[in-house]
C-alpha cells in the first residue's frame, strides 16, 4: 500500500491546535479524508477522522451524545450512567475513528508523510520577505 496523492488544506486561523485538514489517496484507488493535523503538547501528530459517540434514548430510540442528561427528540431524562461502569465510562472516549491504521509501521508512514507534506504546503503558503 503506497499513498499516492496527499491534499492539505490549512486553517485559515493558525492560531489553534488544528492546523490542517488531509485528505489521503492509496494506490489511486482509496481516499480518506477529514485527517487532521493538530499541534499536541509534543508537536504535530496526525488524528485520523472519527464521530462522536451516541447512546440511544430508552424511550424513543433517538441516538444522542454520550452524558445528555435528556433526550434531544422526546425530551425524557436519560438514566444516568450506574456507578459501577462509570470509570469504564469515563475512560472511554467521547469520538471514535471512522479509520485507522492497525499497526504501528503503518501508522508511522502515515504521519511521516502528512507532516511532510503539511510542512512543504506551509513554506510554499507563507509569503516570501
């Protein structure tokens, strides 16, 4: 598996932790995109794209995000999380990846590569003085 083609789009404001949104091609034949380039305490690293985690009302069925003390359709209270799962709960995070690399070789190239790319699309970006 070879990435083909990397397209960064850097934010407008740099002020923030996000820097870029990527979007990946391998092999011409597969695309993600929503992949994030994020300024962390140990410099930029490479956040693949995911959604929030919803939990379905016992009432309506309706999915809402995760800790809502009500349901966004019905309105009922929803049950809070029992104390025995709580840290389990708590742990756990509020976004899942919708895609990510299984191993660790395979994650390494893709940052590699995106950071690359990112830095060679932030110097042509900035103007010359």
């Amino acid at each position: 598996m070879e990435i083909t083609e990397i397209r960064v789009r850097p934010m407008r404001e740099r002020e923030g932790r996000l820097k870029a949104y990527v979007t990946l091609t391998f092999d011409n034949e597969f695309a993600i995109r929503d992949v994030k380039v994020i300024d962390g305490k140990r410099g930029l690293f490479v956040a693949m794209p995911s959604r929030k985690v919803r939990e379905k009302c016992p009432e309506c069925g309706f999915e809402n995000e995760i800790r809502s003390k009500f349901c966004n359709r019905c309105g009922k209270e929803i049950p809070p999380v029992p104390a025995a799962t709580e840290s389990e709960a708590a742990s756990k995070s509020e976004h899942r990846d919708l895609a990510h690399p299984i191993t660790s070789q395979c994650r390494e190239y893709i940052q590699e590569k995106v950071l690359e790319a990112y830095e060679a699309e932030i110097s042509r970006s900035e103007p010359v003085s």
